[in-house]
C-alpha cells in the first residue's frame, strides 16, 4: 500500500493533536481554577500553540539556511577561487536560494537547502562510464534548467570532480585518477584527502549517504593486472573512506556499458521506457555486512533467469541477424560473472571492518549505445580456428538508457536514511543514549519510589485525618448544651485539623508531595467543618451573652455596648464590623485564661467575616427596652465617663507601685498589698489620652442617640446642640477622673513600705540606693511631680475640673516632688555616702526625722522606716556567726508558711522576698560572696570547708540556695524566672487535647509525634493564673483546673508525680479530673541549671545559726 504524502500526514497528525488538545485542556486545573474551560480560552491556547509550532519550524528553516550558507563559503573556498567563471558563481547564487520541487509537490513543499539533501560519492576508473550514467539517469537536475547539461566544477578546490545536484540527491562524480591514483600518487592523494576533508568539516554528522562503485564491462571483460590494480584502488579508497569518515555506508556497484556485451541491444532494445526505468541486478540484504556469502549463487541465478527468457525473445525475434546475438547473449553474459565476482571480492574485501558497509546492490546499466559491443564468445572461437572476424555494426538504439532511473531513484536515494553516523558521533550518542536511558531510568525508578512513598504516607496521613474526625464525632456532646470553655478546645482541633502530626496542609513536608499531597484538600474540607461549627455554637453563645448583657451588664458602659451591638445586629444596615468586633473582643476577655482569650478573639473575627453572628441574630426588643431604660436612670456624667474609659486605650500595663518604678525597687520596697493600679488612674493618661478623647466621645454619643437609645436619650441629644450642657458633663466627667486617680494613687501610697534589712550593712545599702541619684525613690518624686505639679495644657471645662480637684487633693505631695524632695534626696545621699561613725548615724537619723516632718503623709513613712532601719542595725560590721544570724531569721521569716518552701501553705512568697532572698545582689548572694568564699571550696560537690574545723555555717544549705538562684535568675533576671522545654510524652488515648495556659501563653498537646515546646513564667499577661484544659472532660465532667497565685506554675509542676535522675530530664505528670500528660521537663535558661532543683524547694532549710 502505498504511504500518504508526508505532508497530508503532518496535517493529519496535527488535526488529531488539536483535537486531544480541544478536548484535554479543560481537564488541566490549577487547584479550583480551571483555565481552559472557556471555548474562547481554548481558542486563545491552540492559536498559542500553533504560533509555536510555526516559530520552531521557522527557526529549523533559518538554521538550515545558515548551515546551507556556511557550506557554500566553504565550497568557494579553495585554490581555484581565481578561476571560477560566470557560470559557478550564478550556480552557487541558485544554490543558496535552495532547491525546489517539481509540479504538483510544488505549492506545499519548501524549497530544501543543498545541506539538507543526501550526498553521494562516485568512484570508479577514469572512462568507466560514471558521467554518462547520471546523465541519463532520469533524474531532474535543477541547476541544468538554467546553466545547462554540463555538471558543476571546481568547487571547493575539487577542479577533478563533477558535482551534480538533483532535487533530490547531491551525486559528487570524482576524478577517475582519485580513485586509481595512477598520474601522480601523490598530488591525486592529496587532492582526495582535501576533499574527504570537505565533507567532514561541513557535513560533521552523516558525511555521506552511500558510495557508488562504477566499473565498465570493458575493464571486467578485458580482466587481467588492469582490473587487479582498479579493484584494488577502489578497496583502497573505500578503506580511506571508512577510516577518515568513521560511519558505515551503502555501497552500490554499477557496472556500466552492459551495451558493449554483444546482444545487449538486441536482447533489451525491444523493452518500453518503464521497463527500461527497472532496476536490472541483485539486491542484497541491507542488513548484512561485507560481501553477501551466496554472492555466486546469486549472480548464477541473475544469468539462468536471463537464459530462461532467451527462447522467448528468440521466438519473437523474426530476423536472423538479431537471432543469433539474442541467443548468445547468456553466454556473454555467462562470461561476465567470472571477472565480475574476482572485482568484488577483491574491491570489497575489507568492507566488513568496523564501521562496516554494506554491498546495497550490484546492478548493470547502459547510458548510452556507444561503440562495437564485444563479442567474447565468437572470438574466442575464432581465435581457436586462426579465423579473423570483422565486428558487426550495432542496432540502433536511440541512445536510450536502461537500467538507471529505478536504481537510482527508488533504491539509492529511497534508502538515503541507512547510512550511518560518523562512528565517533554513534560512540558518543550511543554513551549519551545510555547514560540517558540509565538516567531516565534512575529518576523513574526514584520517581516510583518517591511517588510510593508519597503514596503511603498521605494515605496514613488521610487515615489519621479520618480517625481524629471519628474520635471528635464521639467524644463530643451536643454543641447545645456546651459552654464557651467547652468548645474552644473544639474550634482549635477544626482550625487545624488537616496539620495533623505537625503536617502544614499548605506546605508539604518532605516525602508528601510530588502531585499526591492530600493537604489543602483536607484543610478546605476542615475550614468548611470549622466554619459551620462556629455557626451552630459560637454564634449562639455570643448571642445569649448579648441578651444576658443587655439585662444584667454590672457597668453602664458594658451595657451600652451590648445594646449598640444588638441594634447593629438585628439592623444589617447598621452594621460597622470593626465596632462589632472590639465588642466581641471585650466580651471574650471574661474566658478564664489570657492565652484563651486571644484564641476566642481570633475565632470571633473568623465568624465575623462570614457575617455568621448577624444570621444568628434574633431581635430582643423586651432586653432594648431594659437595656435603655436602665440607661435612662444613670446620671449622664457616668455613662460618658464609663464608656470614655472602655474605648479608649490606656497604654499602661496593670501593675502596683514598686513594680512601675523598676525592677531595682522590687529589692527596696516590700510587696505591695493594694494590688496593681486600674487601668486610667494617671493624671498623665488624662492630660494624653482621655480629655482629647471626650469631645469625640460626645459627638459619637449624641450622633448614635436616636437610635441606639430611642425616646429615652434626650439627654445625650443636648450635647450636639447646647453647649453650655456639654460643659456642665464634661465637668463631671473629669471630676468623676479625678476622683478615680485619686483613689487609685492613694491605694499604692498607702501601701508603700520599705523591704526589711538583714542587717547594719543591708541597710546602709539600703539606704544608698534608696538616695542615689537614679533611685526609684527619685523615680516616684519624679512621676508625682509629673502627675500632681503639672495641669492640662487645655482650658477645657473637664480639665479646669479633674486640675482642681486632683490639687486640691494632691497639690502639696506634688509640690513637694517637684522641689523640696529631690533636694532632701541629696543631703541624705551625702550623709549616708560619708562617714560611717556614731557620729554620721547620729546626723543621718536627725535629718530623717527632720524631712519626715516636712514631707507629705504619703512619704512620710518612707523617711521613718529608713531611719528606723538605721537605727535598729546599727553598730559595726558584725561578724561571721553575726552576719550568719541575720541571714537566717530573714530568711526564716520570709519562707515560713509560704509556698514553694512549704508544700502545703495556702500563700505564696512574695516575688520580690524571692528576689531578695535568691536573686543577683540578694542576702544568700552577698554572703556567700563576702563571708562564705574565704571559708569553703564552691568547686566541690558537694560544696566542703576548706580547711577541717572551719566554721562555714551549713555548706549543703547555700548550696541549695546557689542552685535555686541559677534556676529561677538566668542571665541576672531582677524578679524570678523560669524557663522550661515540655517535650510530650504520653497523653490518654480518651484525649483529644490537653491544653496550658501560663499567663497568657497557650501550649496545647495532642496525640501524635512528640513536639517541643518553651515556655517562660511569668508570662506576657502577667495574670499569676494557670489554666489546665482536657478535651474532652472527665468521668465526672470537669474539664478544666485553674491555680492562681505568684507561683501557681511551680505550684502545678510540683503537685504532679515526678519520674526520672538528678540531672537529666524529669518525667511529669499533669492531670486534671483522672485525664493525665506526661512530659519530658528540662530547664532552658542557663547550662547549670537543673529542673530537679523545684523538688528540692520544699526541702530547702535556711541556714542553722549554731556549727
């Protein structure tokens, strides 16, 4: 069947791609986004595509032309360059435009460049009739339309060759003499060299196609050394061939001038011109390398199938004179195949060696009818009988040719792919092929694995998806009966359901990717989970909170929140999302723990942004009107001033009074028992924050009146139109502020005392510091001076107001700050800087007393208790067991019946004793520096004497303080510190989550890998409260513990059970309701630090006073 035209294939096979392309592109998806599945974005990528298509053949069609043009410079080249005619120069001008088809092939196939065709070699011995046979081969020959029939000389140095291009073929005819070499060895040899050079420098991969052996008839009939030196020229040129080209090549022998063979024209004259076309010869198998082994047998069947046609033609043939040639055409054809089999056996005797070739065919042809055909037979006849025969003119033919065209068309150039590659060129592909195939095979065998492994672990990391999913569906009671503490746990195992074990869905770890990542499907799925979840509880636990809000709320301010935020709620077009979040935020800040709150903050926000909380909604109109009316019967004054303090920020964190003027003081003043200062209670926080802020405030009020308060806010409305109203409650209002900073201030003055001295030298310490010029003392004058000596910088009738009342109830203490306090601060630092005699103790106390007279109540008693302190450690420096005694009764009075010293005490140390007992500076800390370091080796474990009867006190006990100091003050920390890495180690299968929350921070632990985790107490929120968390709850229900107290971390560290040596890691227990977690506890602040030091608080002993 014959194949389809190589352009109507390359259309088919491109309306067949586009096709799967038209039909394949919309299933290409880059997550939910799905390009291509629009008709005009399809469109959009075949004409993409086609675009491509058409730049990479036209960029194949421009690289041809340059490799065509580099090869044509390189054929002008040579040292006939001063001799090329006209005719050559318009030949290689034809050359380069490239050579075009013919007839109907014309219109769609391109013009091909000459580098492009196939090349073929021509050798033979001079006048062996290798021109003639192209010639009249019937093949078109582009350049002969134009420049005529004669071939192309002279190009590239190559003055001897005839180059012949066809439109299908390059067919390069070499000088006779190159092949046998016989006019001058050496120039010829030369000549034949500079030409295979040619081939390989422009034509670097496929030099040629194939060889084309000629030999005549004459040269086999005439036989003898003639036909042994040809024979042997050609297997000399065909080893040079193979030995400089390096590939293996088709060789076709053509032997030519079969018409000379007498009763050639007589026999073959009568066949048509199609018949003529007919390839007439042996075609041997292309396969088989060197010379065919049936060679003979096949040359005696090519004679008897020709014998067997004899009778025919003898039958056909009616003239006598014609018979007789016809009928002794076999034997001379006979006689032939005797000298034919010596030349190929001995011209391809070499051809098998590596890179082999091939003997393609072995053909006989006739170019044309030329000369007395030879008469083998009938002469050796008569040169047996001594007879002298004269030759018989020859038939005409008419110059006919036979046997060419299908010799040279349909098998040569047909078979222009079997040549080989330059062998180096095999050799290096061949390398690069299997390097390739065994790269390819590596990533495919790695791919496998790698996609296996992948495979396998999104499949347990599904599994283990669907198992947490079925243990939350049982362990989890209805959602309706549930309390906001209950479903918090919930909506954090939901948020992160698909990072399981660690995995983050959006970023696969290693060994989960490669395509099959299971992640952000899981995690869209678990966002849709969470989603709904927070609509069916936490959007009706907010809402009942606003109606018990509405009701209930204990401050007006609370209340008038909740009624704006129901308002905003069941009327969509009031809504201000930002309004309605801080409410949110505000109201989650009742959650037990600070770290929960953040989290119930975040949830809220995420159920805000799905408008989930107005959907929920339902309009309370019987709470508005309580809601309004109680409103209504508070004094206008409170409301602005309660609601000034709620919106507007007070940058300040809640802490008392020592703990504001820096952690120095923690060490000169005693604990404060008025607790920490309320958020607003500065006068400076009025003057920056809250008086710019009122006038907004009443315009924010009185623009929302009408339809937040309804009939009953005609007060508020009178603030947007009657001035002289507005002044009248801004006066109030900063009354009201005043009256608050007033009291707050008067708490922490109160309860100011100075920290007990251990003795004489503690309190001459005490009280430098105490007078030095960066003293906190010297802090608080400054901050009185700041909040009770300065006004407003306004003329407004709110700070006209809050300035004098704060005077007249402050003025005094902050005129004192700003002048006469400082300066008594001097004198007494230069009394207690001076002598140390009776004498300067005698001064000192009298000047005491003397400012304690003049100072303000509220400093008073830090001037008495100063001198106090002087008095009652006065004397020299005691000694060793002195010094010894004072430690101990301090440290006895400070650790007796307080926690952590006391496993079972109700109350804890205070912070600042802990300090002032353990930390850098404090009393085991100087002692051990100024007494103890002469006395015993602190290198030693444990510590001992230096010296046998020393008296060093308890060694064990200072011992123990040390250690205590090196776990709870890391880096010099002024209060106590700990840091902790909790690594998890086992958690109840019944668990979902265990959940921690130390001031603040949150750490939750779930079942999977153990992970990590540092914590550092106190934390950011400062709130002394530890909230333990199981989901879900108990056998009896509970689900949560909390601990409050300064140390109520250590307190739950302690209270577990404790596993493990001195040293290393200790195993705790936490448990809350029979739900337990152990943890893998190490201390990570300083490298001495050991986590078995909090056992030993308990058993800690301060020092014994006797040896």
């Amino acid at each position: 069947m014959k194949a389809l035209p190589r352009f109507v294939q390359r259309a088919v096979n491109l309306g067949a791609a586009g096709i799967l392309l038209w039909i394949a592109a919309p299933l290409v998806a880059f997550g939910s986004w799905h390009p291509f599945d629009g008709m005009r974005a399809r469109i959009v990528l075949l004409a993409l595509v086609a675009t491509l298509l058409a730049g990479l053949r036209g960029l194949r069609a421009l690289l041809a032309r340059r490799r065509n043009e580099r090869l044509l410079k390189g054929l002008e080249s040579g040292d006939a360059g001063a001799e090329l005619s006209q005719r050559f120069r318009e030949a290689l001008a034809m050359l380069r435009q490239g050579i075009g088809a013919q007839g109907t092939h014309r219109w769609w196939q391109r013009r091909r460049q000459v580098q492009q065709l196939p090349w073929y070699l021509i050798i033979g011995a001079p006048g062996g009739g290798k021109t003639t046979a192209i010639l009249h081969s019937g093949l078109r020959f582009p350049l002969a339309e134009k420049l005529g029939r004669d071939p192309l000389a002279g190009i590239g140095g190559t003055r001897q060759c005839d180059w012949w291009f066809s439109e299908d073929a390059v067919f390069i005819d070499t000088a006779g003499r190159y092949t046998t070499q016989d006019s001058d060895a050496a120039v010829d040899a030369g000549e034949w060299q500079q030409f295979l050079a040619l081939l390989r420098r422009h034509r670097p991969v496929q030099p040629i196609n194939g060889v084309i052996v000629s030999v005549s008839v004459p040269d086999l009939l005439q036989g003898g050394a003639e036909l042994g030196r040809q024979s042997a020229a050609v297997a000399s040129r065909l080893e040079e061939l193979r030995r400089e080209l390096d590939l293996s090549f088709p060789i076709y022998l053509l032997v030519t001038k079969a018409d000379l063979l007498a009763g050639f024209v007589e026999t073959f004259g009568d066949l048509d011109a199609a018949q003529r076309e007919q390839l007439w010869g042996l075609v041997f198998d292309p396969g088989v390398a060197g010379i065919p082994v049936d060679l003979a047998a096949a040359l005696d069947d090519l004679a008897q199938r020709l014998a067997e046609r004899s009778p025919g033609l003898l039958q056909q043939q009616r003239t006598p004179q014609l018979r007789l040639p016809i009928y002794a055409f076999a034997a001379q054809f006979k006689a032939l195949l005797a000298p034919l089999e010596g030349f190929v056996r001995e011209a391809f005797a070499g051809i098998a060696a590596e890179p082999a070739q091939r003997l393609r065919s072995l053909a006989l042809t006739s170019g044309t009818q030329e000369g007395n055909p030879i008469d083998r037979v009938i002469g050796e006849l008569a040169r047996s009988h001594g007879l002298s025969l004269k030759p018989l003119p020859r038939p005409d033919a008419g110059g006919k040719s036979f046997f060419l065209n299908a010799l040279l068309k349909r098998l040569v150039i047909a078979e222009a792919p079997l040549a080989g590659q330059r062998l180096q060129r095999l050799r290096l592909r061949r390398r690069a092929a299997i390097f390739g195939a065994a790269f390819a095979g590596a990533v495919l065998l790695a791919a496998s694995a790698l996609w296996w492994q992948s495979y396998r672990r999104n499949l347990a990391y599904v599994d283990a998806v669907r198992t947490r999913v079925e243990q939350l569906t049982q362990r989890i009671g209805p959602l309706e009966s549930a309390g906001l503490e209950q479903v918090l746990p919930l909506y954090s195992l939901l948020e992160h359901l698909a990072a399981n074990d660690g995995i983050d869905p959006d970023e696969p770890p290693a060994g989960f990717g490669f395509g099959l990542f299971q992640g952000p499907r899981l995690a869209r799925s678990a966002e849709q989970v969470y989603r709904e979840m927070l609509d069916r509880s936490l959007a009706p636990l907010l809402i009942e909170r606003l109606r018990r809000d509405l009701r209930q709320a204990e401050d007006s301010a609370t209340r008038y929140e909740a009624l704006r935020a129901s308002l905003m709620l069941a009327n969509p077009q009031r809504l201000v999302r930002g309004e309605l979040r801080g409410w949110v935020e505000e109201t989650l800040a009742q959650a037990s723990g600070a770290g929960e709150r953040g989290e119930l903050a975040r949830h809220a926000r995420n159920l805000l942004e799905r408008s989930g909380l107005p959907e929920a909604m339902r309009p309370d109109d019987a709470g508005v009107r309580t809601a309004r009316s109680a409103l209504a019967a508070l004094p206008l004054a409170q409301r602005v001033h309660e609601r000034l303090l709620r919106r507007v920020p007070d940058p300040e964190p809640p802490q008392d009074l020592p703990t504001r003027l820096g952690a120095a003081s923690a060490l000169l003043f005693a604990a404060s028992s008025a607790g920490p200062m309320p958020a607003h209670s500065s006068a400076g926080d009025w003057r920056r924050n809250l008086a710019p802020a009122l006038e907004t405030t009443f315009d924010a009020l009185a623009s929302e009146a009408d339809w937040v308060l309804g009939d009953t806010g005609g007060e508020v409305r009178r603030l947007q139109k009657d001035r002289a109203w507005r002044d009248e409650i801004a006066t109030q209002v900063g009354k009201r502020q005043a009256e608050r900073v007033f009291a707050a201030w008067s708490r922490q003055l109160d309860a100011l005392a100075l920290a007990p001295s251990s003795d004489a030298g503690d309190a001459s310490r005490q009280a430098t510091e105490l007078t030095a010029p960066d003293s906190p003392l010297r802090r608080l004058l400054t901050r009185l001076a700041d909040e009770f000596s300065a006004s407003s910088q306004g003329g407004s009738a709110a700070d006209v107001a809050f300035d004098g009342l704060l005077r007249a109830r402050f003025g005094a203490l902050g005129d004192y700050a700003a002048g006469p306090g400082p300066r008594a601060l001097d004198r007494l630092h230069a009394l207690v800087a001076g002598k140390r005699d009776e004498t300067a103790r005698a001064d000192l106390d009298a000047t005491l007393r003397t400012e304690a007279a003049g100072a303000p109540a509220a400093l008073r008693r830090v001037y008495l208790d100063l001198g106090t302190l002087i008095r009652s450690r006065g004397g020299a420096k005691p000694g060793f067991d002195d010094a010894l005694v004072e430690l101990a009764q301090t440290c006895s009075a400070l650790t007796r019946e307080r926690f952590p010293f006391t496993a079972t005490a109700v109350r804890d140390m205070a912070p600042s004793d802990f300090a002032r007992l353990f930390g850098p500076g404090g009393l085991f800390d100087e002692f051990r520096r100024n007494q103890l370091a002469e006395r015993v080796d602190t290198t030693s474990r444990p510590w001992k004497p230096r010296s046998a009867g020393a008296n060093a006190g308890n060694p064990d006990a200072f011992e123990r303080a040390a250690a205590i100091g090196s776990l709870f003050f890391p880096q010099g920390a002024p209060l106590p510190e700990l840091r902790l890495r909790l690594t998890p180690q086992r958690m109840d299968g019944e668990l979902l989550q265990f959940s921690i929350d130390v001031d603040g921070q949150l750490l939750r632990f779930e079942n999977g890998p153990p992970r990590a985790k540092e914590l550092v107490w106190p934390g950011p929120a400062s709130t002394q409260k530890v909230l333990m968390r199981v989901l879900p709850p108990g056998p009896t229900g509970v689900g949560a513990e909390i601990h409050e107290g300064p140390f109520a971390w250590v307190r739950v560290l302690l209270r577990g059970d404790w596993k493990g040596a001195r040293g290393a890691p200790a195993l705790l227990t936490f448990a809350v309701d029979t739900r337990t977690l152990d943890v893998e506890a190490s201390a990570a602040g300083t490298p001495d630090a050991d986590i078995w030091t909090l056992r030993d608080l308990a058993a800690f002993h301060c020092p014994q006073t006797s040896w």
